[in-house]
C-alpha cells in the first residue's frame, strides 16, 4: 500500500482558518496522490455542515460531540472517534497515512495501526513532557532545532527539521487580478518607506513596546500590519493604541489570495515576536510568504528562525530593528532573494512529502 494512498488528517487548525493556511496546502497535495479525509475539531453545534466534499479525493469531517470536554478539543471522546472510523470506512479502505497537527493524538495509533503516523507538533510543543503522547509515532515534524533536541533518545521513531510553507501558486504570480484596501493605496502613496507584517496581530506573539519605539524613531518611514487580533483584551488595547499614530496603518481580515500582493508593495517585511514560551517554538507562516516574494526581513531572535542567517536579519532592540532596515534599503540584494525564493519552493508541501518518504521505512508502508 502506498503512503499516500488514503490519508486522514486530524488537526487543532480548522479548515477555514485563514491566519494558519499551512496545513491545508498538504490537505490539497494529499489529495492529489489519495483519497484524503480531513477532520476538524469537534463541534457542538448540530446544525453546522458535517461532511463536505472539497474536491474528488478531497473530504473535510467537522464531527460532533454531545458536550465540550474540560481539556483538548475533544478528538478523544467516543462518539468523535466513532465517526471518524465510519468516515474513514466509507470513503476510504486501510489507512495509509495519519496526520496529528499540533497536538499528538495518541488514541489514533490505536484506531488505525497500520498506518503512517505522523505528529506535525505546533508552536508550544514540549518534547519531554509530552513524550508519552507521541512516543510510538513514526515520525515527528519539528518546527525548531531546540524541540528537535529535547527529543529523549528513547523515541523509536524518527524525526525530521520541518518548516512553514505558502501557496507559491498565488506568490509566484505578478498578473493576477487583485485589490488593495482604499486605505492602503491613500497610506501608501506619499513616497514614503514602506514597512510591513502580516500575520496574528496577539499581544502574545507582538512585541509592541519594540514596535511602538520603532514607529516613534522612524517617523518618515510607513508601517503597515495586515492581520486580525484574537480577542483578547490587552491585544485590542495595543491595536487601538498603535492605530493613532500618524505613520502607521492597521487593516484586518485580507482574504489570503490577496496577502502577496501586500507584500509586494512593502520595502521591507518585519517579524517582530516576543521570545517568550508563546512563540519559542514557532516558525511563522509568514517567514516563507515573505521568502517566497524575495521582501528584506527583520526578525527577533527566534530560535525557529535564527538558523535562516543568510535569508533574514534579526535583532532585538527597535535601534537595531531601525539600523537593519536602512541597512537593508541601501543594500543590493540579489543573492539573498535567490536564496530566499529557492528556499520558499524547497518549504512547498509536495517536496516535504517526498522528503517523509525518503524518511520513513519502506516497509511500514509497501
């Protein structure tokens, strides 16, 4: 049996959640070599669509559950794993591949035995306190050299570095039909600098206090943030708050066909995260979307990226954050976007998938 011949894919991220894409690119390229079942987490609601069909080999589950459970999102529960076996029976035979995004599903090993499992783990993976979790998976996909570290040595399975990706379809285009916000086009028209992010505008994942600084010490330059805020109330207070300054403009909710012809228009292309625990183990989409257009890019020292030196500078201070951008306004850069947009086609999910192949024994497999 192929690896890829009948896949389910069991992810945290729900299928319309447009600020994290990634996993669905390797739902549509699944879907091109097999029958692919993806299912979202449980709902309670009984109204909402149960099973849609995407395409021919393509079929997204949003099961229900009769009530939400205290922990997780309540894939463990009896009646979500009975209609994902039911689901799987009817439109697919055995189970080649099992995908666990973000969070290890262990009772899944049990479920489908014969397959491929495989635990995509998410930005708050702990190697060592989850291990239990994801210690009889075949493979697990880390997002940073740290995690990739922290594995204990007593894992059977194998483990692979593995990073973001992009729609490079949509990124790759320049005569697309497109729109930009009215907002944008007056902002961006005074000749100014133009200086962007896209991406979770979370008070958990922006360093504000270093973005505000920047703002104030380039006050001739233009800064755009393209994203959407996720509630909670000190992140509605910086957005607010950052929003009343002259040179900076904040637009929610652009519809992801459209995010590369932002970036398109941007001089230079920031990643200004904490380095907290919320974003130690990350590796933001939006660093392969920047690539992927050939943007300058200045990050914080995050440890997921820090090991792409000659794709992004990084600094932790605006003063720094400021003298990089001039640096990179002023700085020819052909070889560095060469190797960005190689490196943005190498991080699509069809060369990762052979990678797996490459990676995982045969004969678990054949």
């Amino acid at each position: 049996m192929k690896i890829w011949k009948y896949n389910i894919i069991i992810s945290d991220i729900p299928w319309e959640y447009y600020l994290h894409p990634c996993p669905k690119f390797y739902g549509f390229e699944l879907a091109k070599r097999g029958i692919t079942l993806w299912v979202n987490p449980p709902s309670r609601n009984p109204f909402k669509i149960r099973i849609k069909k995407i395409s021919k080999n393509l079929i997204i589950l949003t099961p229900w559950m009769f009530t939400r459970p205290l922990k997780g999102a309540g894939f463990d529960r009896v009646e979500v794993r009975f209609q994902v076996k039911l689901a799987a029976k009817v439109f697919q035979k055995k189970i080649s591949s099992l995908w666990s995004i973000s969070t290890a599903y262990c009772h899944l090993l049990k479920d489908f035995p014969t397959a491929v499992s495989i635990f995509w783990s998410g930005d708050f993976f702990s190697p060592k306190k989850e291990f239990k979790s994801y210690k009889e998976f075949d493979l697990v996909l880390c997002l940073t050299p740290p995690n990739y570290l922290s594995i204990p040595e007593s894992f059977k399975g194998k483990r692979m570095h593995f990073n973001m990706s992009c729609d490079l379809n949509i990124f790759q285009q320049k005569s697309a039909t497109y729109s930009l916000a009215e907002s944008f086009a007056n902002f961006s028209s005074s000749g100014s600098k133009l200086i962007g992010y896209i991406g979770t505008l979370s008070s958990r994942r922006i360093d504000y206090t270093l973005v505000k600084r920047l703002t104030q010490i380039r006050p001739k330059m233009r800064f755009i943030f393209v994203g959407k805020g996720d509630g909670l109330e000190s992140t509605n207070y910086e957005i607010k708050h950052l929003a009343k300054r002259e040179n900076v403009l904040l637009l929610e909710s652009v519809d992801y066909e459209n995010v590369p012809f932002y970036i398109r228009k941007f001089d230079a292309c920031l990643i200004p995260y904490q380095i907290n625990e919320a974003n130690w183990g990350t590796c933001p989409c939006k660093f392969v979307e920047y690539c992927a257009i050939g943007k300058p890019i200045i990050s914080t020292s995050l440890p997921g990226l820090t090991k792409f030196s000659d794709l992004a500078k990084f600094a932790d201070s605006a003063e720094n954050f400021a003298d990089l951008i001039d640096q990179a306004l002023s700085t020819k850069r052909e070889k560095e976007i060469n190797l960005q947009k190689k490196f943005a086609e190498e991080s699509s999910a069809s060369n990762f998938l052979v990678k797996i192949e490459n990676i995982i024994p045969k004969n678990k497999y054949v």
